[in-house]
C-alpha cells in the first residue's frame, strides 16, 4: 500500500512540478521583450522561403533550422507576434518534460522516493528554463537531447534494441 501511495505522489508530483514550470515558462513567454536574436530570427523568417532555411543560404547564427521552419509555419498561419514565434520552443517544453519523466522513471521508478527531487534537478533550472520561452532553436534542440537521452538510458537499463534506435533518430543521427 505504501509503494501505491509514493506512486501516486510521484505521478501528481510530478504533474504539479510540470505546470508550475510550464506556467513559468508561458508567463515568460508573454511578458520578456522581444529578443534583438528574435527581431533577427524574424525578419530572416519573412524574408527567406523554406527551401532558403533549409540550406542554410544566409548562414546567420540566428538560424536554427527547425525552430525557423517551424516558426515560419505557425506565423505564416497566424501572423507575427511575441507569442506565435515563441509557440514552438513553448510545446517542445513538454517533449522535453515526456524525456525527464522516462529519464526518472528508467533511472528510479515511480515507488522510489528520488523521482520528484530528480525531476525537480531536470526541470527547475532557470536558464534552462529560458530556452523554452524564447525564438531560438536551443529549446527544441535541448527537448530532442533529452528525449533522445531517455531513450539511450531505457535501451540499455530495459535491453530493448528499439530504444536505442529511437535514441539516434531523436538525436538528429539518423537523417
């Protein structure tokens, strides 16, 4: 009863320690000016078509591949604004939050009393926590690491073959 209990504790704990983060991570997002990286990453984005991106024609720093696809796609949709161009690093918060909790689980278990203090060490990081309410690509590159990572950790922990594949894709290895 009591490893049913820690279990459920570190379910909800766990629930409640993303959305705080996420919480502070949208109210980040909202409220911190805009970038002097982001007005660059924008105007790139405007005046670039996919293929531009792709191949990295204007090889500005402010170019992280996939955030400025991505992020030409949903201001393309919406228009541009503080918040449709940071969406993308906002929703790979939660890839990476699903990498932490396999991380934690492999590592520890849901009946481990360490499972909430690791999380909290993953996810309360303050700089961390900035790529995730910014237009830059460290945020979507910090959430495929993570996951790629919890894959690496289960594959070997579970001697399941998949997962390290899973791992490599994640990691951008295989293209």
């Amino acid at each position: 009863r009591m490893k049913r209990s820690i279990e459920g504790i570190n379910k909800w704990g766990f629930i409640a320690l993303f959305s705080i983060a996420f919480l502070s991570v949208l109210f980040k997002l909202i409220n911190v000016p805009i970038t002097h990286d982001e007005v660059a990453t924008t105007f790139t984005l405007k005046n670039a078509s996919f293929w531009e991106l792709i191949i990295y024609k204007n090889p500005v720093p402010n170019n992280h591949i996939l955030n400025s696809i991505l992020t030409k796609i949903v201001i393309s949709i919406t228009g541009v604004s503080q918040i449709s161009i940071r969406i993308i690093n906002l929703l790979f918060f939660m890839v990476f939050s699903i990498g932490v909790w396999r991380i934690s689980e492999t590592l520890f278990s849901l009946k481990s009393y360490f499972f909430i203090p690791a999380s909290i060490i993953f996810i309360t990081n303050p700089y961390l926590l900035d790529f995730f309410s910014l237009c830059r690509g460290y945020g979507i590159s910090i959430a495929f690491c993570t996951l790629s990572l919890s894959y690496f950790i289960s594959g070997f922990s579970l001697k399941q073959n998949k997962h390290i594949w899973y791992a490599l894709i994640f990691s951008g290895q295989l293209r």
